[in-house]
C-alpha cells in the first residue's frame, strides 16, 4: 500500500455549486499535488459540497468522515496527504473538535496540507505550526458563529413580517411561483396551472376512496412529473394530502444545529392567507378523516379492481379477527382470516357477490339518525385542553420572571421544566382535537352519502376498466362513513324482542352477516338462506336494548347520567320494529 495524495474539496451552500468553488479547489489541489510528487487518488471521492463544517456533519456523515474511518481503519497507506484549499475546509468546530480531528490525522501518518497558507502539518511538525492553524481555524469559526447570529436576526425580522402578510423569502410550494419586486411589499405568488390542477387532481381521486399508493401509480402512468423530478411515491403523495399549505397556511420553523429540514420544530402559529389557497378546507378535512382512519390492508396499488367494498370493516363474531376477501375458483368468499389458519372455529363462507348485493340493495334503508352527544364531547374536550394550555402558559410566564430576577431555587427550576413539558403535550392535544373539530365540521351530511351510495350502485352496472376501479373506491369510501362494522358469524342463539311489547324469547339464528352503522347507534342483520342468498331479517334501528351494549355505552359516553338519560329520549321518540334482534349474542 503505496502512500498517495487526497483531494478535499467542500463549502457549506448548495448554491456554491453554481460557483467558481469547487473548480478552484480542484485546481489547487493538483497543483499542490505535483510539488509532492506523489499520485492523485482518482477512486474516493472526497467532495462536501453544501455541507456545513460549522455543525460537524461533514465529519460525521460526509465525505471527510468517510476519509477518517479509513484512516482508523488502516485503509490509508502512512504518509499520505490530505490537501485543503484552506485550513477552514477542515473544520469550523470548537477548537477542541478542529484540535482533535487534525491530531488524530497526523497521529496516524496522514499529513495535512492547507494551499491557501502554504503549510503541511505531520507528527513531528512543530507546536508553533499547530499554534498558526489553530488560531486562523478559530477565527474562522467565530466568523461562523457570528454569520449564523446575524443570519438568526434577519430570519426573525423576515418571520415577523410575513405574519403582516410580507413574502420574505422565494421558496414555496411547487405548485407556485415566486414573482420578485423592487419593494418586498410587493412581492407575490402566482400559480402555476398545471402544478395546481395536479394538486387538486390528488385530492380529488383520494377524497374519492383511491389510495395512496394507487394514486402514484397513476400519475406516474399518466408521466405526472413529480415535484423534485424523478416518480411519485405513495408517501410524497400522503405529504401533499396533509400540507396545509394548499390552505394558504405557511408553517415557519427554526433549525437548531444540525437539525433536518423535514424534523425542524415550528417557530410560532402558522399564518393563514401566506399563500393562495387551492384546495376548499370542506375538502381538505374530508380526506384527513380518510387518512387518519386506519388504512384498510390488502388491496394492491397496481390492482385494476375493487374486489372487496368492505376491506377493513369485516369481523368474525367468533373471535373478532379480521374477515378476509378469497378468490376461489367459483365464487369468491368471506371468511374469518384465523379459520383459514386453523386459530378460529367459525369456518362458516359467506359468498361475496350475496353480500354485497344484500348491503347494497338495504343500505338506503338504515336510520342514519347521528347523536349529537359525540360532537359535543369532542368540543368539551378541546375548550377544556385550551384553558389548561393557556393556563400552563401563565403560569411559565410568572416561573420565567422569577428565573430571570434569580428569586428561584432549583425546585422552581424543576417545576419550570415540567410545566414546559406539560405545554408541548397540551399543544399536541388540542392540535389533533382541532383537527378531529374541522374533520366532523366538514364531513358530507349522511342522507347525501345515502343518496351518493344508491348513485354510484347504479352507475357500477355500465363501467369497467379505470372508471370502474375509481366508482367502487368512492363507493367503499361512502360506505366507511356510514358502516362502523360488519359482523360475519355462524349459527348462533339470540334473544329476541317480539313486537313493541318487549315480550323477549330464545331463538337460533342461522349464519348471519350484522351491519353496525355509526360505531354501533343501530345494528341490521341479514341471515343466509338454505340457498347461500343473503336476505335482511331485521332493518329496523336500535331501540333501548342499545343502552345495554359496552359498544355503544363507550361512544357516547352514557357513564354520565345525563347523558344516559338524553340517550333514552331520543330512543324512546323511535318505533321498534317487530323482530328486532337484541346484540346479546
């Protein structure tokens, strides 16, 4: 292993790039090279090109990094050069870092050349050359230190005036376009049509029950170039579905040393109106409740079918596992996951086109009728977590004012420190409640999802191909807003409510398909026939016997006696139907 010479070459800023940088480093690194008479290592690249040697990250995950594992590793033959344009490129750490990187190369027989002074440090350099390098690498890392103070103002000053409405930087959504001014009041975002019909082209398909996934396929086949080149992925496409920017909102954030763009904390509220909107909030919260629920598993992106309506939403009533879509050779079947694994005793099949013909010939038929109680619940719930944030907020005020007059021990410190603590959680928590408010605020009314679902099941007879595929995601997505669960269970006993008398007898109930609308408030059975045909034997909605479910007890919170008894008078306003079954099963 013959000893060579290393060429480093590295500024902080991408935009360097377009420079004159790296071509001048290049260069006088050869020509360094050739006075030493040894051969350019033309195989490692050693190039930090916009990578800051302020924050270390050149050293711990860039190309200088790379160099020194080498170096402990053996790989680099004693006696080699590393050549810098200046001993700045090293490093702009605190002196003990530069200190110890430049030691630990020269302890190792690496010896370190700056073109700019002239000098090529090694083991039995003299102290009074460690010292010269030393003191200009320190007051290159002042310099650094004092940039980034007065870069931290400007940014401050430009934040502060975009909540006036003032652009202060050229960097926006890709599907805007920065037009600059002589006056920053004046400057503006103007839309780039074919970006924003893109944009809108996503939430449409997504807020229409296509998935991620499946909606990147597409705009990859349709050659929808994606915002930073290259193709769209299932996760860029999730992004944009929850940047509130296409709602005019800018986020600004601050970036602490060595932090990542995309895991910079926020740097304030948001400000509304920063960009032009393009996406309706009405839309917008529709697709985050289909994004928050969990995604049904299963369906491939590539796949040029809606198979199974009611992916996600089927339960075995034996043991509660998931109901799973099979493709046999006939007809294709439903049938609890675990039976087929041999974990489960119901192995009863249900075949799917019965169904789904059942569920969509009746669904027009269930009582959408939705308590308010949960609407309620959740706007209690977010008032009473944003008094306590702004209560938490006071009271750091008044701790930070006895910190800052040292009139505090370590335990108010301490107490500082848990109410900073006890903040963050507040703000997370009224921001997902905010969002739950917004998502229930603009949801699509449940006699027109009804309306929509009968809509979309007569339109299915007359398509196929694409269209079909896009009808019965938007037709699985309508039926997730109005059916909680479908229950799929073998022969079983029940009890059941003869009349309106209440009068109640023992019964068997043959294997049976239990449709919950809206977490549970009503229940609708359909039973198997000896033919394997699914037909209702009870569309009728809950009556009190509900009162007595877990379930629903749970969703409305009917622990609270007022609740309770607000429950029993919309019940009682309802007619039961005679053979409503009870869920005692």
């Amino acid at each position: 292993m013959e000893p060579r010479v290393y060429l480093y070459s590295r500024f902080s800023s991408a935009r360097q790039a377009a420079g004159d940088s790296a071509r001048r480093q290049r260069e006088g690194g050869e020509a360094f090279a050739a006075k030493v008479g040894l051969p350019v290592d033309r195989d490692l690249n050693l190039n930090d090109h916009g990578v800051s040697a302020f924050t270390g990250d050149h050293r711990r995950r860039g190309a200088l990094g790379a160099f020194v594992a080498l170096v402990d590793a053996g790989r680099i033959a004693p006696g080699s050069y590393l050549i810098l344009d200046s001993i700045d490129r090293l490093s702009r750490e605190t002196q003990t870092e530069f200190l110890h990187l430049l030691t630990g190369l020269t302890r190792r027989g690496v010896q370190v050349a700056s073109v700019a002074d002239d000098i090529i440090l090694h083991a039995d350099s003299q102290m009074v050359d460690f010292l010269r390098v030393q003191i200009q690498a320190e007051r290159a890392q002042q310099e650094s230190v004092e940039k980034g103070r007065k870069v931290k103002v400007a940014h401050a000053q430009s934040k502060a005036r975009a909540r006036d409405g003032v652009i202060w930087h050229s960097t926006g959504p890709f599907w805007l376009q920065f037009v600059d001014a002589e006056r920053r009041e004046d400057r503006q975002w103007s839309l780039i049509p074919e970006r924003v019909a893109h944009v809108r082209r996503i939430f449409d398909m997504r807020e229409g029950g296509v998935g991620t996934a499946t909606i990147a396929v597409r705009l990859n086949e349709d050659d929808v170039p994606a915002p930073r080149g290259g193709h769209w992925h299932h996760s860029g496409v999730r992004k944009l579905l929850r940047n509130r920017a296409v709602l005019g909102e800018y986020q600004p954030t601050f970036a602490p040393a060595g932090s990542q763009a995309t895991r910079r904390p926020n740097d304030g509220e948001p400000i509304p109106d920063y960009y032009p909107a393009i996406i309706s909030e009405g839309q917008f919260h529709r697709v985050q409740a289909l994004i928050s629920e969990a995604a049904p598993a299963g369906r491939k992106a590539n796949s040029m079918a809606v198979h199974n309506l009611f992916l996600g939403i089927g339960r075995c009533g034996v043991c509660g596992g998931s109901v799973g879509y099979q493709g046999t050779k006939n007809v294709p079947v439903l049938r609890c996951s675990d039976a087929a694994r041999g974990l489960c005793s119901n192995r009863q099949r249900f075949r799917y086109p019965a169904v789904e013909a059942a569920i969509l010939e009746h669904v027009v038929e269930f009582d959408l009728t939705r308590s308010d109680d949960a609407g309620d619940q959740g706007g209690a719930a977010l008032s009473i977590a944003t008094g306590r944030l702004a209560e938490v907020e006071a009271q750091l005020g008044r701790l930070l004012d006895m910190l800052e007059a040292g009139e505090a021990d370590d335990l108010f410190r301490a107490r500082y420190e848990a109410r900073q603590a006890e903040r963050v959680r507040l703000k997370e928590e009224v921001a997902a409640l905010q969002l739950a408010a917004g998502i229930e605020r603009h949801r699509v009314p449940l006699d027109t999802r009804k309306a929509q679902i009968a809509a979309l099941t007569t339109d299915m007879r007359d398509l196929s191909g694409r269209d079909l595929y896009d009808l019965r995601a938007r037709l699985a997505a309508a039926l997730r807003e109005v059916i909680t669960e479908i229950e799929f269970s073998p022969a079983r006993t029940v009890t059941a409510a003869l009349g309106t008398e209440g009068r109640e007898t023992v019964t068997t109930l043959p294997p049976s398909v239990s449709v919950s609308v809206l977490g549970g408030f009503s229940r609708y059975v359909f039973v198997m026939k000896p033919d394997r045909s699914i037909e209702p034997t009870w569309l009728a909605p809950g009556g009190e016997h509900l009162l007595e479910s877990p379930r629903y007890r749970a969703r409305f919170g009917l622990d609270d006696p007022q609740r309770e008894a607000q429950a029993r008078r919309a019940l009682s306003r309802r007619e039961a139907a005679p053979g409503a079954v009870a869920d005692n099963a």
